[in-house]
C-alpha cells in the first residue's frame, strides 16, 4: 500500500503544482528535495536519537546542496537529487539506525522520490519547464 500511495501522492502533487502553476517558479522541485530530505531527521527527533539526528543532517546537507546547485544551474540535478533520496530509502535503515522512523516510510518515500523525481524529467525533457 505504502507503494502506491508514494507514487499516486507525488503524482496528485506534480498534477496539482503544474495545474495551478506552483512549478512555473525554478525554486518550487527544490524546495520539495529540501522538505523530503528533512524528514528523516524529524524521525530521529521523534525517536529522541540524538546519533541519529546528527547522521541524518548530514545527509540531509548532502541533498539540500545538490537542492542549491540544481537550482542555481540545472534542474537536472535536482531530478539525480529526488532519484538519489529514493535509492537511499532502500538502503537507510541499514546505514542509519533511525527509532524514529515509521515502518511503512521507506517504501513510500522511495515510489514517491522516483515518481517525482520521474514527473520533474517529464516537464524538463517535455519543455514544460525549463531546466537552466
């Protein structure tokens, strides 16, 4: 369920953010990359790890520069950035042991950062948006 909730959702979002023109604004995809990069260490505040906390806004600096970069020069970055996050989901408990995070999250983080990150390709390779 957490699958095709995570690609429904980000599609309904990149839908929505298209259809009422949110997107039209290069900052929009990655202000996105930012917040879901920031969850994660919500999840360690939530499961008190300080340890976590500390791994987590590492990786999150990680992904808000290729956010930064990606929006200073090319979108396409931001497209590796949302594609990068949904490969991580499938490896992250296993490189950080996070109490915080739900059990359903990984999955759904991952459908959801490829499907955005797929949408986003989309409106670059279709000159909907303009990726420089």
């Amino acid at each position: 369920m957490a699958l095709l909730v995570g690609v429904l959702l980000a599609l309904a979002v990149g839908l929505f953010a298209s259809g009422v023109g949110l997107d039209r604004d290069r900052g929009f995809y990655p202000t996105v990359t930012i917040v879901i990069a920031s969850y994660y260490a919500l999840f360690a505040v939530m499961g008190a790890s300080t340890h976590a906390l500390i791994l987590e806004c590492l990786v999150a600096t990680a992904f808000l520069s290729a956010a930064v970069l990606g929006f200073r020069s090319s979108l396409w970055l931001v497209v590796g950035a949302l594609a990068a996050h949904g490969i991580l989901d499938l490896v992250h408990g296993r490189i950080i042991s996070n109490p915080g995070v739900p059990g359903w999250w990984p999955q759904f983080c991952l459908t959801y950062d490829v499907a955005a990150a797929a949408y986003l390709a989309w409106l670059l390779k279709s000159r909907r948006l303009r990726a420089a």
